[in-house]
C-alpha cells in the first residue's frame, strides 16, 4: 500500500509542474508575439522542452534544423523560439547530454501557432572512458536495418560508406544517378528534385517516391482520392540539393512498391522509397 501511496503521489506532482511549463509555455508565446513588431506572429512558433520523468524544464538543450545547419539552445525555462526555422516543413533534431536525441517534424505556417511540447527520456550516461566509441557503436546500431538488407541481397539498391568514399562526387544527385538505377531528377532555379521513377507509370501508384532519413520519414503519405471532392494530394517532389554527400554513411532505394521491405511499407501511394543513414 505504502508503494503505490508514494506512486500516485509522485504522478501528481509530476502532472502539477508540466502543467505549470504549458502555461509559461502558452504565457511565452504571447509575450514573443507582443514584443515583435516585424516578424509574423506565426513565425515565433515556440518550443518547450521538458523531463519526461519529473516535468522540470530542461536547459541547455541543443534544438537544431537538421537541414538548414541552425540551432538554439533552451534556456532556464525550458522554452525557445524557432524563429529560425523555414517556412514550411523543417526536420528539428532535439538533443541533451543523458537524454535520449529526438528527431521530429515541425510545420511552420499561418495555420501552425500553437506552441510545442516535447520530453526527453533519460538515457544511461557512458563512462568517460569509452566515449570515444561512441559514434560508430551507435551509428552501426543505428544503421542495422541496412547492413541486414545489404547482406541479404534484398531486392533494392544500396550505396554503403566506402562506395560514397569513392565515388568523388559532391552534389548528391550526381552520387545517384551513378550508383541507383530508375532514379529520375529534374533541375530549376539551382535545386534538384526527385521524379518518380520509370518503374511506377503502370498506374498502380503515383507521386514521387517516400523519403526516409535515419528511418523518420520526411515526405507525407500520399492517399488515394476518390472523386473530384476528395482533398488535394501533396505531390510535391522532394529537393535533393537539401543534402550533403559528405554527411551521408548509407542509402538504399526501391524503384517501385513491389520491392519494399516490410520496414518501408505504408498505405501511401508515393511509388518507391529512398532511404537515407547519416553519419552522426
């Protein structure tokens, strides 16, 4: 009985502050909007970043575009703008010494005001010592899927760490269309976008393919329509210029959806999947 006294009484404490970080969070948004007079009020869309175990907020919390290269860091009440994001669809990567690194979508938009909680887990702290095997001990975990893949002659393409070495290419659609068969790219304006691939024009699927980075995926699903009054279909192709070669350790492909791996597989109609590991 003693126990679950002490359980239930640790809940509500935990319930009691991280309310009280989503009305500073809420009592922040307001205050940034107040303060600009330049920037959209939707372009200060904030973050808060909390423990998942107690709901104090977390300081020092890196929050970087994964894309874009610029970053923040929480400050004492867990909470930061992300002014810094780009209009539209941006991959945020979260991350803090002894908390578990999260990678996420975040919209920035008119219609996306509303500010933003995320925990971070708790993660068992290495000794000094073995630090330096960090890295690649993880990365390989990481990265797993597609060694297993790689090995076992799936039906997909792959391009591992030594054949990006070796190929001598900065521009990452060049690395493709060399080493992945089917891929289709158009250039305009300086940017490279991925085209569906030949393999898909029997009418069974449509849109370009799905994109995944370190198995998140980064394009929405595309969902079949049915009738002139069904919703718009994101098909918009995905920019490959956003993507450095120097930063990648891995990347498979499959040209059409009868050759996904249960791991890739969706109810989307994008034809095809490319996934891509980084090294970090």
């Amino acid at each position: 009985m003693q126990v679950t006294t002490l359980s239930a009484s640790r809940r509500s404490v935990w319930r009691s502050r991280l309310l009280a970080a989503c009305v500073l969070l809420v009592a922040a948004s307001s205050a940034a909007a107040a303060q600009s007079d330049t920037v959209p009020r939707y372009r200060l869309r904030l973050l808060g970043v909390f423990d998942e175990e107690t709901g104090n907020p977390i300081a020092g919390a890196k929050v970087s575009n994964v894309f874009g290269r610029s970053s923040t860091v929480t400050g004492p009440t867990g909470v930061v703008s992300l002014v810094f994001l780009s209009e539209g669809d941006n991959l945020v990567r979260l991350q803090r010494l002894g908390y578990e690194t999260q990678t996420f979508l975040v919209q920035i938009s008119p219609r996306d005001t509303t500010p933003l909680t995320m925990l971070m887990r708790h993660v068992i702290e290495l000794q000094a010592m073995i630090i330096t095997a960090m890295p690649s001990t993880l990365a390989s975990r990481r990265m797993s899927g597609f060694f297993e893949r790689e090995r076992s002659n799936a039906t997909g393409y792959f391009i591992d760490s030594t054949m990006i070495d070796r190929a001598g290419v900065y521009q990452f659609a060049d690395l493709l269309r060399r080493r992945l068969p089917g891929i289709m790219t158009y250039n305009q304006q300086g940017q490279t976008y991925l085209l569906q691939s030949p393999r898909c024009f029997d009418g069974t699927a449509h849109g370009p393919p799905q994109v995944y980075l370190d198995g998140v995926p980064l394009t929405p699903d595309l969902l079949p329509t049915n009738g002139r009054d069904a919703p718009s279909i994101d098909g918009t192709p995905f920019n490959l210029a956003d993507f450095q070669v120097s930063d990648l350790a891995g990347v498979e492909w499959y040209p059409d959806n009868t050759l996904l791996p249960m791991q890739f597989s969706s109810m989307s109609s994008r034809c095809g999947v490319l996934a891509l590991w980084t090294k970090r």
